[in-house]
C-alpha cells in the first residue's frame, strides 16, 4: 500500500497508511505522512465501476465546474495527482488507484442526530444541484448503466421470477404481489424524462447522508463525498433517495416492521434545505415530481432486494439467510407510509 502511496504528489514523508472508512464497494486507506497533512487513498472496484476511465473522467470534470464556482479546498473534493502528472493510476490488471486530499475538521454521520442535520444535507445535495445546473449532462458517462432505471429493475424482478434460482418464489409471493400491483406506476419519471416532461441532470445517485461532510463544530455542510455515481439522471431520484434512507426511523434492515415510519418532519426539513439550495433552478415538473421520486426510488430498491433475495443473495452483502428479505419489507413499509401520505406530502411540499 505504502508502494503506491508513495507515487503521488503527497506533501512530506508517508509514514503509515491505515484501513479507512466504512463503505462497502472500494477499498480505502487513510495516509499519515510526517507533515499536518493526511490523505485518501483508494482502490476503485472495477468490478462494479467496468469504466474506470469513465468514471474518472466524470469526477475530474465534476471537480473543476465545482471548483470554478467555489474555491473552498473544504468545499470540493481534490484529487492528488502522482508524480509523474496522472490523476490515478489504472494498471493492466485493471486496477484503479486513486488518492484524495483529506477534508480536515469534518464529520459524516450515518443518521441525523437533529433535524437541521438532515436539513443540512438537503442544503448540500441541492447547492451540487444548483451548482452543476449549467453543466451538460450528456458529457458524463454512465457508471453503472440504468442504475436508476426502475422499468429495468423490474425486467430483472420478472426474469429472478421466471428463473426462481434459489426456490424461493413461493415463500414470497406477497412480496411479488406489491412489487407488480405497482408495477405501471413505477415507470413514472422514465416516461416523462424520455417524453421531455423532465430535464436531464448531473445526478449524485447516492445521496445519503454519510455521503455529506458536515463541520464538526458548526454541522454546517463542507462538501459532497463519494462521486463515483455522479452520472446524468433526474433530480427527483438524488431527492428521493436522501429521503427513503433519511427520513425513515429504522434501519434499512429492520426486522421489525412496527418501527418502520416516514418522518414526516425530517421529511421537511430535508425539502426545505435542498429546495431553499436549488429550488429557482428546477423546472415547475421537477418540483412536482419529487415525492414521486421517494416513492419510486423506495419502491426500486425493494425490488432490488427482492430480485437478489430470489437469485440467491448474488449482489448485496448478506449477513443472515433473509437479509434481503428483511430489506424488501422496509422498503415496502415505507412506501405504503409514501402512498398514504401522499396528500400531505404534497401540500407540505407546496408551501417551501
């Protein structure tokens, strides 16, 4: 690790390099060198990233338009080039190095402590919103393809049925039952996208609130982290995603279904950070359809957890025989709780 360290730019002599962060897809490393000055080290996993140079490509246009706009090092991800002028190093094994400079004094937090830190990540999410508004979209790669594409998550939800791998399709046919009955309705924002009903945006696609760095003394937002998912999508989904792992008061793997609820005030506080970032650059559609994005958003990630749950648990990390299926019946709780509050939703929505 040091070895590879060691090809960047890094100001002084490294000194260690220790096992960081808790994400699940790329491997991370902190670099200590004997100087104030710490880095990020990372191996990208091209595995799930099969465009590394797309992907990178994407991030250092992404960087600089946001650069432009702000020149708080704090407030923009910097990447470290290496000594020989690159920006990452891809070898030819297909391994993707990369190294960040550290964001001093901030803090991530995998659930809000206060609702002004939830409002806080809107504030975020919708200043990159703001920000890349004038970017075109078309320029950027598409990382993960259709990652956001909930009539082709459904493709996959028919074919796990058909195939019906692991034996399992009838142990869960309530389940199966709640994904189709929805079914028509999911494919919403894809048709009015493909329509020209909504515009085509620079999308975080992974917008929780670990993915925001807070100040750790004034909880005031720093900067957007992990840009791999930085593609072009809809507004909708970045806002519906912040709200399904937000504003829920469970974890997304709750096995009991009575702690499952939509937090309605956290529910407002996000809306109110992001739409007070970003609101005058959203189209009158975009705006209406950003409780449609939680609740299809919600919905597509049941449907994934349950299309992994009948292939055999083959995609996300597993820690118990039904994990997946504990998975499913959050999502579908908390898009009942979507549907029900739909009314509400939108008034209250209707008044930021």
């Amino acid at each position: 690790m040091r070895e590879t360290a060691q090809q960047f730019r890094t100001e002084g002599t490294i000194i260690g390099c220790v096992p960081f962060g808790s994400g699940h897809i790329n491997q991370t490393w902190l670099v200590v060198t004997n100087q104030p000055h710490l880095y990020i080290l990372q191996r990208v996993n091209t595995e799930t990233f099969r465009d590394p140079e797309g992907l990178m490509n994407n991030i250092l246009m992404v960087t600089k338009h946001l650069r432009k706009q702000d020149p708080d090092p704090r407030h923009v991800m910097t990447l470290v080039k290496l000594r020989d002028g690159r920006d990452y190093i891809l070898n030819g094994r297909k391994e993707l190095w990369r190294m960040y400079e550290y964001v001093t004094g901030g803090v991530c937090l995998d659930r809000a402590e206060t609702a002004a830190d939830f409002r806080n990540s809107g504030i975020a999410f919708g200043s990159f919103q703001k920000k890349m508004a004038d970017f075109p979209a078309e320029q950027l790669t598409e990382t993960i393809p259709g990652f956001h594409d909930t009539p082709k998550r459904y493709e996959a939800l028919h074919e796990a049925i058909r195939e019906d791998r692991a034996g399992r399709v009838k142990d869960v046919q309530p389940e199966i039952g709640f994904m189709l009955e929805r079914e028509a309705g999911a494919g919403l924002l894809q048709r009015m996208l493909r329509a020209g009903g909504l515009p085509l945006r620079v999308t975080h696609n992974d917008t929780k609130l670990n993915n925001v760095m807070l100040d750790e003394k004034t909880r005031e937002p720093l900067c957007i982290l992990d840009l791999d998912t930085v593609m072009p999508g809809l507004a909708a989904n970045d806002f519906g995603d912040s709200i399904r792992f937000g504003a829920s008061t469970a974890e997304e793997d709750e096995k009991d279904l009575d702690k499952v609820h939509l937090d309605l005030e956290l529910y407002r506080a996000y809306a109110e950070g992001f739409l007070g970032s970003c609101g005058d650059r959203l189209t009158r559609a975009e705006r209406e359809t950003l409780p449609d994005g939680a609740r299809i958003i919600t919905l597509e990630n049941a449907v994934r957890f349950l299309t992994d749950y009948l292939n055999g648990d083959t995609y996300y990390h597993i820690e118990r025989p039904e994990h997946n299926l504990d998975r499913t019946r959050t999502q579908m709780a908390l898009t009942r709780e979507m549907e029900k509050n739909d009314g509400i939703i939108r008034k209250m929505m209707s008044a930021i």
